[in-house]
C-alpha cells in the first residue's frame, strides 16, 4: 500500500509526513484525513519505519529521452557525448544507461566511406567500428521501471549466510551496530556477509519480509517491535530556574583527560512510581548508584545524592551534567552542599550525556523496564556498582572503571568512593 501511485499513496505519504514531523499516529492519520485505525495499521505493517518515498522526477531519464537516445545511438557518427550535449544531461549519464540496457546483438550499420574522418576496421576487442551493441528505447524503459520497484528483496532476505551470522550476534545480545562492525572486521574482503545496522532493524521491525525472526527483536536493549519515532512536541516542562548550560561547561569536562566531571540521570520503574539514581564519571565510566526509597522528586533526590557524592574526593566532584529533569530543581542547593556546579543539557539532546545514557542501558539488565525499584536495598545497589566498575571496557584499553580511576589518582580506587546512598 505503501508508495501507490494516486490518491491513496499520497494520503499514505501524508500520513508518513506527519509521524516524520513528530505527530502521534492518531494525529498523523487525522491530519492525512483517515481514519486512526488504518493509522496504525499502516503504522504496524511498517513496524513503525517511514519507508523511503522517492517519486520519480527530473533527476531520471524519462521515455521521450530514451527515444531519442536510441535513434542518436544508430548513428554510428554520434557519440556519447554528442548525445548527453543534445539531452543536456551528464555524459556519465548516458554512459550509464547504455551501459544497463544494450542487448547482446548488435545492429549492423554500413561503415563510413573510405576516406572519410573515421577509417573502417575493427576496434580493440574485435568489434568493428561501424557496429554497435543494440539499445532499444522500449527495453531500457521496461527494465528502468522494474529496478525501480519498492520494496526491493533485502540482503539479509537474500543471503541466507549473512542472515545466519547476525542471528547469532543478536542472540548474544549485541547490538545491531556492533553486530555490523564486527561483521565487517570477520569478513573485510566479503561484501556479501556484510550489513549496515539499519538493514539490521528494519528486518527486525518490518512485517513479510521474512528476513529474521520476529522473536529476535527481543534481543536489542529496548526490547521493541516497533520503532518508536522521535517526537518534538513543544516543551511542557516548566524551565528549572537559574539553570547554566552545557555551553558554559569547561572544554577540560568535553574531552575526558580529567576526572571528576559526572553525567547523572534517573532509570525509572513500572508506572513511574519507583526510580534509581544513575552516575557515571566521563573519563573513567566509573559508576555510582542512588537510593531513591522515598521517591523520585526534587527533595527526595537532593536528600539521596548529596551524602553519595560527598563520599568522593574533592579532585572527583569538578561538576555534573543532567537533563532538564524536575527532579534536579534544587539543584543549586546541591551543587553548594558539594561545591560542585551543574550543568544542564539542552532539550531533546541525550546524546550530551552519552556516557550516562550507555551505562543506563547496561541497567536495565539488572533493573528490567516495567519492574518494581523500590524492592532493591542499598545492598543491591552497590553489588550492582562493583560488577559495572569491575567490567572491561573497551572504550579503557579493555582496563575496568576502577582500574581506569586508580590509574587517573594514583590512589587506591575505592577506599574513600561510596557505590550507593
């Protein structure tokens, strides 16, 4: 249904607009005029990925073009350039389509007279100069509409070795990007067993095509079979006030070669009602963990942070980066405890807090989503830390958080560092 020619394709295409702008699937069927049913059914089918609309337009040859190249191209005297310079199109272009599209015959034309500008005789590879392979306007124009037809069969649809390997990385709980990298770093020299992540994901979220099995998308961190759009509605929040911005965060905080400088975030449980405070130190990814038994808000996060972090050494608490959070609207109050200041990130930017967005990723392995928070003891929170901080990391030399802090200090890593509140 996707990408009809007519009056439905272009309410789909609408409908594909809107959800690419930020609207919600009901909004978006509404605003292309249909009812919020075939939205999301529209929406399931495509597992919620906006498929590829590219109308055909100035950009390809049409039919009356290839006409004219296929009576250009009996002439023997006219080139490919001649013909691109009459079309006003790029050599390589015609190049290109002569190329696709000429037949094995060939069609016999009668050499140029002797004497003339081009003398007869036979052309490197055998083929005398006054024949040409054959290239009929009907032919090319057929074959241009069917390579043009959506969807076409994926790679992973096609190969069944390459979709055998990936299967394999997501069983292990590899994410589709790294399922691609490393398949590129096996099989450098076989283009054939190698897929990018997002052919990955879509063979994970789109309904028929048959390339991986449905179950596998249980595998990917979010546990998602569909994907989610990124909405940009207007900001609700109320603004915390005095924030200072990321902007105004000291370069030494960008480029990690200090320590001290922390992103901090919460991971939220079922319904909202239970929550755990997330710290992560940028240069050595070491973490820390926040009991929160009595809540997530504002004073009940002040009251949680503020005896974890005072726990750490002064050359450790250079400033914090969180979100735009209600839960940090005392943050002032915080960061004159600690004597450390706090950075706010910009709206829809998590990428600001990468480190912290990992980490709490590699969470929600130990705190599943849609799971009670409230039920881990402080115990647990710190058991948690020490297998994260004892974790090789790649990103370190394959060193752990704590081996990465020691190495930074030049002090034992944990003596004075507490791992949860």
């Amino acid at each position: 249904m996707v990408g009809r020619p007519g009056p439905l394709g272009e309410v789909v295409a609408g409908f594909w607009r809107g959800v690419r702008a930020g609207l919600s699937v009901p909004d978006a069927a509404r605003g292309a005029g249909v009812s919020v049913h075939a939205g999301r059914s529209w929406f399931t089918q495509a597992g919620g990925v906006a498929p590829r609309c590219s109308p055909r337009g100035g950009r390809y040859l049409s039919q009356a073009e290839r006409e004219i190249i296929d009576e250009l191209w009996a002439d023997p005297t006219i080139t490919k350039a001649g013909i691109a310079q009459l079309l006003g199109r790029h050599p390589a272009t015609i190049g290109r389509e002569l190329t696709r599209n000429q037949t094995v015959g060939r069609a016999m034309r009668p050499p140029l007279p002797a004497g003339g500008r081009h003398k007869p005789g036979p052309r490197p590879g055998g083929l005398p100069r006054h024949e040409r392979l054959r290239y009929r306007a009907a032919h090319a124009q057929i074959q241009a509409e069917v390579r043009a037809r959506r969807p076409k069969p994926g790679k992973l649809a096609t190969g069944a070795g390459l979709r055998a390997e990936v299967a394999v990385g997501l069983a292990r709980w590899w994410s589709p990007e790294q399922v691609s990298r490393m398949l590129r770093r096996t099989h450098p020299d076989r283009p054939e067993l190698q897929v990018s992540h997002e052919t990955i994901y879509q063979a994970l979220y789109v309904q028929g095509r048959g390339e991986l099995r449905r179950e596998l998308h249980r595998c990917l961190r979010t546990g998602r079979a569909l994907r989610r759009p990124h909405r940009r509605p207007d900001e609700r929040r109320g603004r915390i006030p005095n924030m200072v911005m990321i902007s105004d965060r000291p370069a030494e905080a960008a480029d990690r070669a200090v320590p001290g400088h922390w992103e901090g975030d919460l991971i939220i449980g079922a319904g909202g009602g239970s929550a755990i405070g997330t710290l992560v130190e940028r240069s050595t990814r070491f973490v820390l963990l926040v009991h929160l038994p009595a809540g997530r808000g504002a004073v009940q996060v002040h009251d949680a942070m503020i005896p974890v972090m005072a726990g750490l050494p002064v050359l450790l608490r250079r400033s914090l980066t969180w979100d735009q959070g209600a839960e940090l609207a005392r943050h002032h109050d915080i960061a004159t405890a600690l004597d450390m200041p706090i950075y706010f990130c910009d709206p829809h930017s998590p990428w600001q807090r990468g480190s912290n967005e990992n980490t709490n990723g590699l969470l929600r392995q130990y705190f599943p989503k849609g799971t009670d928070l409230s039920r881990h003891t402080p115990a647990d929170l710190a058991a948690v830390a020490t297998e994260l901080n004892d974790r090789p990391r790649k990103t370190l030399g394959w060193d752990t958080p704590a081996q990465a802090l020691t190495r930074l200090l030049s002090t034992p890593p944990t003596s004075g560092i507490a791992t949860t509140g």
